[in-house]
C-alpha cells in the first residue's frame, strides 16, 4: 500500500469512526446503561480498553469478553451476559465494515482486513469505554 492508499484507508476509517463506530459504540452503552458502573466496572472496561489497545488480536479481544460473559453466567447475572455477548456481536460484525471500507477505498486487500478489523476494534472500544465512563457518572 502506497502513501496515497494509507492516508485514503486513514481518512475513511476516522470517518466512519466519527460516525458510525460512535453510533454502535454509543447505542450499547446505552442499551446496557443500568449496568454501569456497578455490574459492568470500570476495570472491566479498562482491561478491554488495554487488550484492544495493546494491538492485541481481535480474537484475544474475542476471547475476553467471552471469559468475562462466562463469569457472569456462573455467577447467574444473565443480564451482565448479554452484555458481554452483545459487545462480542458488535464486534463480530467489523470484520464486514474493514471489507466494506477497503472496497471503497479501492485498496489492495493482501493481509490488511484482520489489521483494518483490530484498528476498527481499536476506535469501537475506545468510544464504547469514553461513553461507558461518561454514563458511569451522569
């Protein structure tokens, strides 16, 4: 990918964080707003926001939420749950908008949609978290 294509991709994916990546984000903060901060902590949110941030796979990511749904199911907290297996759907589906933005850009796919997915995952959580916290206190 050329400087040209990188700054294309740059612009594109800070559109659609600005837009509906905080939309997403924000919509289920606000769906699972009841569970903030006490059954959803903030630490959760941190160590989400540190594992996605550090680079991390989007699987690792994957994979926390899915430990963090289990430990709530055994602790009988559907609705903490739901909350983890919401976000997980949530980023089930930025896999099709990383597709979705490199066919617009008209970039060269080779190796770059589980990047593009993990920098979508990146700006996703951050919002989820910003929005998380600003509830927390409101």
């Amino acid at each position: 990918m050329n400087n040209r294509e990188r700054l294309k991709l740059q612009r594109m994916v800070a559109i659609w964080s600005d837009g509906h990546g905080l939309a997403q984000a924000t919509a289920l903060a606000e769906k699972h707003r009841h569970l903030l901060p006490k059954r959803i902590t903030n630490a959760q949110l941190s160590g989400l926001n540190g594992l996605v941030q550090a680079g991390s796979s989007l699987t690792q990511v994957m994979g926390f939420a899915q430990h963090q749904g289990g430990r709530a199911a055994r602790a009988g907290r559907v609705d903490v749950k739901g909350y983890w297996d919401d976000l997980r759907e949530a980023l089930g589906r930025l896999e099709g908008e990383a597709d979705r933005l490199l066919t617009q850009a008209g970039v060269p796919v080779e190796g770059l949609p589980s990047k593009l997915t993990l920098w979508l995952a990146q700006e996703f959580v951050q919002h989820l978290v910003a929005h998380s916290l600003y509830l927390g206190v409101v």
